[in-house]
C-alpha cells in the first residue's frame, strides 16, 4: 500500500488535482472517496471528468439522482451513495452494474455501500483545513 498527501489552497487546486491524479489511471479503475460535506469531493469530480474529456460544468453533485454518467475521452461515474440505506438499494440503483462498465467510477460516501466496493478501489481522503485549503490523501 502508497499513501500521497497533497494540499490544495482553493477549489481551482483540487480540481487541478483531479486532473493529474485521473491521468495516471486506465478506465475501469474505482476511487473512493471519503470526507466530510463541503470537503472538496465534488470539486476533485470535476477535474477527473474533465480530464476525461467532460465539461466540468456539466458535474454536479448527484445526491439526488444518485448515479451520473458522463461520456467523455472515457465513460464517467459518479455515484453519491450518501443516501443509500443498504447494499441492497445500491444494487437496485444499479450501482453495481456500473463495476462492470469500462469506466472511471468515483463513489462518494463509499462506506455505505462498502461490501460492493472492488478490493482493488484507490481510496480518497479529504479533509477541510480551511475556509478553502483542503489535505487530500490517496492510499492505493
């Protein structure tokens, strides 16, 4: 296992930071990503996607809908699962079946659904520091 830390001092960053940490990855690659609200998951989103070939205007977060599909350079994923009750709804949601797609996967609120979640997932970690400075650390 390799942790890498970085710190980001405005949502600019962590988009930026989303960009580059996305380039180093094929399709089919999960990320889990963990933090509190306003944490700066969405925003590290939208720079994976736009790296994908996305507007990242288009990203929003998708705790209504659940799951997101963008098609760029590369099928993108973006799951909240922040009000999932149970793995059961996750796979009703079709959350699942989005494993099994050639796709970038970027799951919010993992550990709601973390018996579904591939062993080989990056693990994302974000912490706010600040009005607008964030610690982001991915363990692979």
């Amino acid at each position: 296992m390799s942790k890498k830390s970085f710190t980001t001092q405005s949502v600019q960053d962590t988009i930026e930071l989303g960009k580059r940490v996305i380039s180093e990855y094929d399709s089919s690659t999960v990320f889990c990503l963990y933090g509190d609200l306003g944490s700066g998951k969405t925003h590290f989103v939208k720079g994976a996607a736009a790296e994908c070939g996305v507007d990242e205007n288009e990203v929003h977060s998708p705790t209504f809908g659940i799951i997101h599909e963008y098609e760029g350079q590369k099928l993108v994923f973006h799951i909240d699962a922040y009000r999932i009750k149970s793995e059961r709804e996750a796979v009703e949601a079709g959350i699942e079946a989005c494993f099994a797609e050639d796709a970038i996967i970027l799951i919010e609120w993992p550990e709601k659904i973390a018996g579904l979640i591939p062993g080989d997932a990056v693990k994302i970690h974000f912490e706010k520091t600040g009005p607008e400075t964030r610690n982001i650390t991915i363990i692979i």
